[in-house]
C-alpha cells in the first residue's frame, strides 16, 4: 500500500468515525451506507477495523453503532490537567444550573487558553464554544483571569510575545488598557469579556489558584449579550470567585505529590508492632518502639539500632527535659541522654494505668489522655506532677501533636475517624476532618513545616494530608496496611522526612504476603 492509498483509508475511516460520534442515537448499516458513500465491502472493513481497536461498538439492542469506550478512555488522557478537570467538574455543574448558561474551566496553554471541560446551558440559543479550543489570552475572561493572578514578571514576558489584534471592535488592543484591566480583575477577583472575541457574547470568569498561591485555570460563565448584561455579570462575578475557590483548595501541588516508591523502609528488620515514633535532636536519632518484643530502637538516618531490651510491653513513649520516658504497667523508665535505664515504680501520674501518653508540646509539656467511665479528659501532666484536664470527649483520642508555636492541636479520635481542632486557652472543640470507616482507622497524626496535618489510615494502606483549613490535599500510598505512628524530622534543608512506624503482628498471613514491610519503619521524604 503507497503512502497515498494509506491517507486515503485514512480519511474514509475518520470519516466514518466523525459521523458515528455527531449522530447521538448511533448509526444504522443503511444509514452509514446511504451518507458514508463507500463501497459496502469497505464500510464493512473500516467498521470492523474500529470496533477491534475499540473505538466504535455495537449496540444490538438498537442496530446501531456508537462509539467505543476506548473512545472515552482516549479523551480522558487528552486533559492537560486530569486533576483540575474532576476538581472542577461538580462547580461547573452548579454554575450552569445557578445561571442556565453554558459554563466553562479552561487552563493556560502556551500563549493561549484551551478549553477542557464544559457543562451546557438550558438555553437554545446559548454559548457552545468546542472542547480543545485555543482562544487568545488577551481578550477573553478565561484569559484575563488567568493572567490577573500570574507573577508579574511571568505575566509580562508571555505578553511580550502576543500580538494585541482586534477580533472584534471591542477588543482590548493597547497594552497599557490591558494591564489596568487585569489590575481590576485582580481586585475584584474576576474577569469580564465585553464581547471581546465574538461579538454578542459576553463572559465573566474567575482564576482557579491552588493551595501553592499558582494559578491552574479559570471557571466561566458565557452566553448571549442580551442574556449576560454588564449588570448580571457583576452580580455572577462574586459567585465565580467563590467556586473558583473551592475548585483551588482541592488541587494537589505538583510539589506534594508522593506516591508509594518513595516510601522506603529504614530498619534492618521488622518488629511486632512499631510505635511511638520520637526524634530526639539532642541525640540526633530518631526513637521507636517494638511495643511487644518489647525494644526499644533509634535510627540516626543512616543506621537502625537496638538500644535496649526491656521485660513488659511499651504502653508509651514521649521525649521529656529530663530524657525519654518509657511507661510500662505499673512503672515508668526514664532513658537519660547517655542512654542509661533508670526505673520509677510506686505512685506516679505516668504509672497509672489510666494515663496513655500521647504527645509534648514545644514547651516541654506531655500531653495525654485519662479515661474516667464514660467520658474522657485530654491534658498535660503540670508542675506538680498532676494530670490537669483540658477537654473533656465522650470518645478515646487515641493520637494527638502540638503545632511548633504551641497555639493549635489536633486530636484523632480512631473509633468514629474524627479529627479535632483545638486552640491553647480555649474550651472549644472543632471537628476538623472526618474519615469514614472505608477509608482506615485513624492511627497517628503530625503537622508538618507548612500547617499541613498528616494522619495515618490504618487498615487503609496509606497517608492523608489536610490543609490547614481541613481539606484534602492529598493521598500517599503506603507498602504497609496498618501505619501506628508518625514523625517529622527537618534536617535544616529544603528537605523533610515523614517516619511511619507499623504493626505486622496483628496483619493476616495473606495481608502478609502483599505487605512484607509490615513491621518496619518507614521513611517518606519529599520536599519542605
């Protein structure tokens, strides 16, 4: 076959395709024959050609043919932006319904904007600009969103190399016009296309901005000028601002993102079940518990260590002025920075086995929780050596850490998956996030360098981070089904490091098998 019979069956088969995929209740063999004007034998070879690879399919309840599933499939992997797309997909939705007109999401491309996705008006006569469209930056709503809210010096080397050319007689053309247009728009926080690229049509549009402070894209409303006054458009201005909003803090930053590679394992061998993960700085080493076997381990970031072997479980452990406590039934042990055991027994608030130690704040305070029949208190352990009640709960916090300035905690509560907020001087309790018992028991919680608060879904395989404002920010998949604590260590770097201890012990034979880091401490390491 030459290269010109190959473009010709080329062309009859995209032919085909393109006529398919414009007709919504598929295509009949004597409808494809009567407008497709090819031979039968060569309708039939190209129809048989394209269900193979997928693309069209028989749909034998009717005698037609649609297209394929691998269609969609295709289409999907052609997003720029397959995260902004579902992110936005529920406001695009309610805004078309708020409004009754065709909205839009579109991202930057190049000097351009394209569009990605778009949900259709209820009008007959409505906007229908098509998918995968690229329009000018400089004079469409979506386009002056997107720029208001790009760095200046980002912002001015893209216009440098964009003529200013008049598609309509009301296009912006004078680039001083244009930069006092995107300073309102950035005030306001919306853009407006005055029948700028098509005459009789008019948009408003707002910047989509992640958690990072970058701009991902713009969500718009358009349609017919004497539907979209300048008028509504101020008043659907705010409106598209706001869901611009929300569609932004559920976007991943590229930054974030770590997936289940990058999660490697730092001890030698496994333990029965890791917990109470504690960096020591003044020791340089991370400290971690075999709560069972029981031992006690550091890993200094090269090398993971036994330090000690003890004879009762471990029910707990934090870090203290005086060294690392270690609480057993009935006794406590003080590991001092030379690494000598000294045992406390007999009447102490840390040998009560009511007390289970949970975290200590930057002031040196251990915070901890003291069940007493129903209900249960959270507190420190004061001066005196006595427990002092903070908050009262009506369910066991089982995790809870200090944010470095000692304003804010949180709290996991693993029984109903409910993260609490808490404020230093305040009574209030605030739910924060919620888990619902598909996604994991709670097992462990950690605020990194940027307020982001970290927990850990036993039974869930992974780790979840919220923004400081509780919302999801991102998965991390983990090697390991059932993660117990977590640790951060800033080296000083650009760089952070997430340590997860685990439980192997209480993991089924078959959970096992597909999990053989059970048991182990991990490390994630990502940017800070």
């Amino acid at each position: 076959m030459s290269i010109g019979d190959g473009t010709a069956a080329l062309s009859k088969a995209l032919t085909v395709l393109e006529m398919v995929g414009a007709a919504p209740k598929g295509m009949t063999n004597a409808d494809l024959l009567e407008h497709a004007g090819l031979p039968k034998t060569t309708l039939y070879r190209i129809l048989a050609t394209l269900i193979e690879h997928g693309l069209l399919r028989r749909d034998l309840a009717h005698r037609v043919y649609r297209l394929g599933f691998r269609y969609l499939e295709l289409v999907r992997n052609s997003y720029l932006m397959p995260d902004l797309v579902v992110a936005a997909a529920t406001e695009l939705r309610a805004l078309r319904d708020l409004t009754g007109e065709t909205t839009y999401l579109a991202a930057l491309d190049g000097s351009e904007v394209i569009s990605l996705e778009r949900c259709d008006g209820a009008h007959s006569q409505r906007s229908a600009a098509a998918l995968g469209r690229s329009k000018p930056v400089y004079c469409t709503g979506q386009g002056k969103a997107i720029l208001s809210r790009m760095p200046r010096d980002e912002r001015d080397s893209l216009l440098r190399g964009v003529t200013l050319t008049a598609l309509t007689p009301r296009t912006i053309t004078d680039r001083g016009r244009l930069q006092v247009e995107l300073r309102i728009t950035a005030a306001r926080g919306y853009a407006v296309d005055d029948e700028e690229i098509v005459l009789g049509v008019r948009c408003v549009a707002a910047p989509i901005v992640d958690n990072e402070g970058r701009v991902r894209g713009a969500l718009s409303v358009a349609g017919p000028a004497y539907r979209m006054s300048l008028a509504r458009l101020e008043l659907l201005g705010p409106e598209l601002a706001e869901a611009a909003r929300r569609v932004g803090m559920q976007l991943q930053s590229g930054s974030r993102t770590a997936e289940t590679e990058e999660v490697s394992a730092v001890s030698s061998s496994w333990a029965f079940h890791g917990a109470f993960p504690v960096w020591w700085a003044a020791r340089g080493a991370l400290y971690w518990a075999d709560t069972l076997a029981p031992v006690l381990h550091a890993f200094d970031g090269a090398s993971d260590r036994i330090v000690c072997h003890l004879d009762a479980p471990i029910a707990g452990m934090q870090l203290r002025p005086e060294g690392l406590l270690l609480a057993q039934a009935g006794r406590h042990l003080i590991l001092a920075a030379d690494e000598t055991l000294t045992v406390h027994e007999g009447s102490s608030v840390w040998n009560d086995p009511d007390v289970t130690l949970l975290c200590t704040d930057a002031m040196g305070h251990t915070w901890g929780w003291m069940q007493r029949g129903n209900h249960g208190h959270l507190g420190f352990v004061n001066d005196a050596q006595r427990f002092e009640s903070k908050w009262k709960f009506s369910e066991t916090i089982d995790s809870m850490t200090w944010s470095a300035d000692g304003a804010c905690a949180y709290a996991a509560a693993s029984a109903s998956g409910t993260l609490y907020a808490l404020r230093r001087g305040s009574s209030n309790v605030r739910r924060f996030a919620s888990m619902p018992p598909g996604s994991g028991r709670l097992s462990g919680v950690a605020l990194d360098a940027r307020a982001g608060v970290w927990a850990a879904l036993r039974d869930g395989w992974s780790l979840m981070r919220f923004t400081a404002e509780g919302v999801l920010d991102h998965i991390v998949s983990l090697p390991v089904a059932a993660p117990t604590g977590l640790a951060f260590v800033h080296d000083g770097s650009q760089r952070a490091s997430l340590y997860i201890t685990s439980d192997r012990n209480h993991q089924p034979i078959e959970s096992l098998a597909s999990a053989p880091l059970s048991g182990h401490l991990l490390r994630l390491q990502f940017d800070a």
